[in-house]
C-alpha cells in the first residue's frame, strides 16, 4: 500500500441551510439532537462517531438519523441537500467546505482517522508509472 492521504480525517460537517434551521451543535454531546446522515461500512452501520479533543480525550457518540445509505457520495448530497449531518472524510468534501455548500462543524475536536492508500496485489506490480501518479495524487490530496 502506497500512502496517498496517511493524515486525512473525517470532518463533521452541514450545510448552511440546515444550521439554520436546527442549530449548530458546539461539542459532541449536541449530537443527539440532531438528524444524523449514517452511511454503511462493509456489513456494519456506522453510527458511532469519535472525536478526539486537544487535550487528547477521546468521545463515542451513538448518532441516530432516518436516513442510511451504502453510498458514501449519496450522504454527501443529503448533507448538501440540508437533511443532516455528516460524518465524511474531508478529502469526499473539501470541495464542498471551499465552496461553502457545507460547513465543517466542532472545531475544537478532531475527527476519526481516514488515511488513503494506493493500493496492489503485490510490490512487483507497482511500476515507476504507477509510482508517479500515485506521487501526483498525492500531491493533490495535500492540496485539498
């Protein structure tokens, strides 16, 4: 595995319209009252969301939400859409936080870790090729 993103999180985030409406949340604790866009990951619902406070206190939250989804890019167009929060990778968003369409939410805690990697069958069949796009997307990762 070739590290492309080793330090991406992910990133609590809403749209504007929906802070409006409900409120933004200002610690984890605030979670339960809100509606939560859950996402599956493999054959388990990921409902349980950490963060890490700067002074190393690490928080479990169990979220709950009427919506679910296997698609990770569907609970980003929810969380657009103004139906929720969402618990993303801030690589699947960053274009949407610099554009304003969401808003990355508690600021003073750091979300769960989502490192991106290349990944291959065997070393054998990374080529210096392979190895300079894998360069060049991480590159970009850092940029976003």
């Amino acid at each position: 595995a070739l590290p492309l993103a080793p330090d991406n999180r992910r990133v609590l985030c809403a749209s504007p319209a929906y802070l409006a409406l409900h409120g933004t949340p200002q610690s984890p604790a605030d979670l339960g009252a809100h509606q939560s866009l859950r996402f599956v990951l493999g054959d388990s619902l990921h409902g349980r969301w950490r963060f890490t406070s700067a002074d190393g206190e690490t928080v479990a939250v169990d979220v709950t939400g009427s919506r679910v989804a296997d698609d990770g890019g569907l609970v980003r167009e929810w969380a657009v859409a103004g139906l929720g929060l969402a618990y993303k990778s801030r690589l699947d968003v960053a274009d949407d936080l610099a554009s304003g369409r969401l808003v990355a939410l508690l600021p003073g805690w750091l979300g769960e870790p989502a490192p991106l990697h290349w990944m291959s069958v065997g070393r054998h069949h990374i080529t210096p090729a392979l190895r300079r796009l894998a360069e060049s997307i991480r590159r970009h990762c850092e940029a976003l």
